[in-house]
C-alpha cells in the first residue's frame, strides 16, 4: 500500500464507524428543535444519548484528521486526534455507570455539566467574563482504567493519561511540537505540509480508529446490535493486519 492507499483504506473504518453511530441514533429519542435557542436539544437527556453524541464527534475528527494527514499537516492531525482521546475517556467513564445501581454521583455530575451547556453570544460572553466550571479530567481516568482492565485499572490509568498527553503539545501549540515543522536544510518552518510526516500520522490515526473501533463494538453489544458488533470486530481484525496499521 502507498500512503495514499493507507488513506482511503482508513476511510472504509471511519465509514463503518459512521454506520454504528446511525444505527446507535436509531435506538434513542430524537432532539426536538427548540423555539428559544434556536438549535435541536434533547427533552430527556441520558447517558446513552451522551455517549452517542461523543462517538459523532469522533467520527467526524477522524474524517478530518484524515484529510489533514493527507495534507502532511500534522500539527492539526495530532490536535485532532487528541479529541478523539478525549472523547473515549469520556464514553468510558459514563459507560462505566451503566453497569452501576443506582448511576453514581459523580457520573451525573458529567451529564449535567455537557447538557446544561449553552452557545452564549458575545455579548452574553461580555456580561459575565465567567467560564462554566468543567469536570477535572483526573476524575474521568480512573475509570478508564477500572472498565478497560480491572485487574489492573493503575496501569491503564496511566496509559490513558500518556497518550493524551503525547498530543496535547498540538492543541497547546507547545515548543517542541512547533519544532517538528522546521526543516533545517532550508531553514524555513514547512506551514503548508510536512510530507515525511504523513507515515507516522496514518499510523497514529490507525492505532486511534482501532480503539474506537472496539468501544463502539462494546456499546453495540449492550444495544443489542449483533450484527454491527460482529462487523465492527471484524473490522478490527482485518485492521491489526493491514499495513496501514503496523
């Protein structure tokens, strides 16, 4: 396979994870449009309608980070790919809570936080000067880690906490990350594409469409989707073997 071969290769992954998130749509209420806000909502928010809305959010950034990739802008990709992270960690710490009774505290502190968010307009903005309070990430990865290894939920804590970090540089435009686009032979930062870059990108955004490939066959099996789960699964075989991953 050629880089652009690995690209489009990919794509047939993110298309089946798009197909997973209609089918998951299908099962929940649909929003209803809301005269005041002037945007769809939901009337009864849960977890499940919170875990479907991340898992469309990470479809759409890898579609994104694919075509960066494709540009050699791998700045944006990694930043991207940081989302889609972030977005995991957050499906398996309220993921976690359905296998719980009653759905914990701590749970539906995460759920009222992302539903009772609002689009403020500047002026709105203005009046306040007062960002809303957000949930601290270090109290979404420790279950992370209990619901992907419960034999050894530290450990996987601490993956997950390292692997969002080896991105968080391109979100935060940190020093070492604006680095890796100057060439030195010409002495001149490369802001339209970094084309030696684009291998090591397709393999990242492989690895981070292989783990959202086995949460969304998770979620497909407590919906009771079988044959996405098996197709999902099937995916993530046939993806291990491909030389867009290895």
């Amino acid at each position: 396979m050629d880089q652009g071969e690995k690209i489009e290769y990919l794509r047939k992954h993110i298309t089946l994870l798009e197909q997973g998130v209609n089918a998951f749509n299908e099962r929940i209420a649909q929003p209803k449009f809301d005269d005041t806000s002037r945007r769809f909502l939901y009337e009864e928010p849960n977890p499940v309608i919170f875990i479907v809305l991340k898992m469309a959010r990470i479809v759409t950034a890898f579609y994104a980070a694919l075509e960066l990739t494709k540009q050699g802008l791998f700045e944006d990709a990694g930043a991207i790919c940081r989302i889609t992270i972030e977005c995991r960690h957050d499906i398996d710490f309220v993921m976690e809570g359905l296998t719980e009774d009653p759905f914990r505290a701590n749970k539906q502190e995460v759920l009222d936080d992302f539903f009772n968010k609002e689009i403020q307009t500047p002026e709105e903005m203005m009046r306040t000067m007062k960002k809303p309070p957000t949930i601290p990430r270090k109290k979404i990865y420790p279950a992370v880690g209990r619901i992907l290894s419960p034999g050894d939920p530290d450990r996987v804590q601490r993956i997950s906490k390292v692997l969002e970090e080896m991105v968080s540089g391109y979100v935060h435009a940190s020093y070492p990350h604006i680095m890796e686009m100057y060439e030195g032979t010409g002495e001149h930062f490369s802001m339209s594409g970094v084309q030696m870059r684009i291998p090591t990108f397709i393999k990242q955004v492989a690895l981070n469409i292989h783990a959202s490939l086995n949460q969304f066959a998770i979620l497909a099996k407590v919906m009771n989707l079988t044959e996405l789960k098996s197709q999902l699964l099937a995916s993530v075989k046939e993806l291990e073997n491909s030389e867009a991953y290895k």
